[in-house]
C-alpha cells in the first residue's frame, strides 16, 4: 500500500496500473476536487463525462459504474464512495476569465491552469483540458433542468474508491473557488490524500 498528498495550489499526477486501486480522501471534510483520468502513454486519451454519460445514462456515477474514456475505453471502476456520492459531471474547470468574471482578479489560481502546468511538464504544451469529473461537488439540477450550488456533504474521512480498468494517471486538483462556497462556508482550500492498494 503507499499514500500520498494532493496539496492545494497544484495539479498532482497519480499512476496507477491496471487492476490497482486508489481512494481518493476528503480526510478535513467538504473539499471539492478537479479530477481527471488520462491513459499512460497517451494524454489525448482521458476520462470524457459526455461518454460516460451517454454510456451509463445518468448525471451521477456511482459503485459498480464503469467509466470510460472518449475512445470508449474503460478507464476506470468505481469500488466504493463512503460520501453521499454527489460528484458533479458537468462543470468545467475553473479558469483565469470565471474568476475574473466573479471580480477576483486576472490572476486567480485556478484548475485548469494547474493541469496546463502538468501537462507542461509532460512535454504537452498543446494539452487538452477536458471536462473534470468533480469529486465531492455537489450540483443538483431541477426539474426544469437548472443548475445550483451547495455546499459539498463529504465528511471528514469520506473517500471515493476506484480500480484501475487500464494503466492510467489519475489528476487532481483541489479547486480554490472561495467566492462560491461549493467546498464549504468560509473555509480555504484544502488537501486531500490518495492511497493505493
């Protein structure tokens, strides 16, 4: 078994091989994370929410739920979610413009730079930036289809666990939006942690 962090303010690349298992970890509580999934070897290759929702049917996975990448492969098994299992498809990366849209700056830390910048060191400075998969972010959408924000509802020590469909790099990013209070009331971003077995 080995572990490790996900500090805040950076993207962190986890490989993984096939058949290995990875729980991601909210172990302060409410932190949401930009999670993506990429086949080794391959960055244009990666974990695509519009193919997995089309192929599960449904806005929200779940254990048992295969997910797979934009060539339809699978990528990834989710084993086990000890939240409440809200993690959102369907939001984009926060970028520079959304903070300075919301009058935070041109310069706001943000998750889609922080996976430009490991991609970068990757040698991809022409890197793909697909939609994440939002760990522990909860959107509902309403009957009319609308979207709104809530605060997360991971606890402390949730966890969601998944096994490795293929050899792959699992990327988080805890995402620093403060102004919207989707990783709690008040409180900074955080870290998370992540264990293989």
């Amino acid at each position: 078994m080995t572990e490790g962090e996900i500090p805040p303010g950076r993207a962190t690349a986890i490989p993984i091989a096939t058949g290995q298992r990875v729980q991601i970890i909210n172990h302060l509580g409410q932190q949401v994370v930009d999670t993506w999934i990429f086949a080794a070897g391959d960055f244009l290759e990666y974990l695509s929410m519009e193919h997995c929702r089309d192929r599960l049917y449904k806005l929200f996975f779940a254990p048992g739920d295969e997910l797979v990448s934009n060539l339809r492969r699978p990528l990834a098994r989710i084993i086990a979610d000890t939240s409440p299992g809200r993690h959102d498809t369907l939001c984009s990366a926060c970028d520079a413009r959304s903070y300075a849209e919301q009058g935070q700056g041109d310069h706001h830390p943000n998750c889609r730079d922080n996976l430009l910048s490991l991609l970068m060191t990757h040698g991809m400075t022409d890197g793909v930036v697909p939609c994440p998969w939002n760990l522990f972010m909860d959107i509902p959408v309403d009957g009319e289809g609308r979207l709104s924000d809530r605060p997360s509802s991971a606890r402390p020590g949730d966890y969601i666990e998944l096994e490795a469909q293929a050899d792959i790099i699992l990327v988080c990013s805890p995402c620093p939006q403060e102004q919207i209070p989707i990783s709690g009331i008040g409180r900074p971003v955080r870290g998370l942690r992540w264990r293989i077995s």
